[in-house]
C-alpha cells in the first residue's frame, strides 16, 4: 500500500482454511516470536494475538473457496 507507511512492534500473517489457522508472529526485526497450526476459532485467534494486540498488524491470506 502505497499510503500506508507506519512501522509496527508485531505483524502477524495468517493462512486461513476452514478447520485450521497457521499463525506466525514476527517483531519488527524479522524475529519469528509464534507461530502455530491451531483450529480456525475466532477465540484461539484472540487468544494467540492477545499478548501483541497493543501495536499488531494482522493479514489474512487471500483465497477462493467453495463455500
């Protein structure tokens, strides 16, 4: 994004299917800090973001499904 130029503590990525989440958290160095394969909850993925929540980026893999 072109507009879009703050730096940030944590980003995380997800890839998103429709039992499980991989999430994996880096810090603005690059450091892996988390990552995990967990079941695609909303609450395991409040829960895993939680400690990070105060300066985070999330992206969400793009993808086309069926359902």
């Amino acid at each position: 994004m072109r507009f879009y130029n703050s730096q940030h503590q944590f980003y995380a990525g997800i890839d998103l299917h429709a039992r499980k989440m991989y999430i994996c958290i880096i810090d603005n160095f690059g450091k892996k800090i988390f990552n995990k394969n967990m079941d695609a909850d909303p609450l395991h993925l409040l829960q895993a973001l939680e400690p990070y929540k105060t300066n985070i980026i999330v992206g969400v893999e793009c993808v086309f499904t069926w359902y």
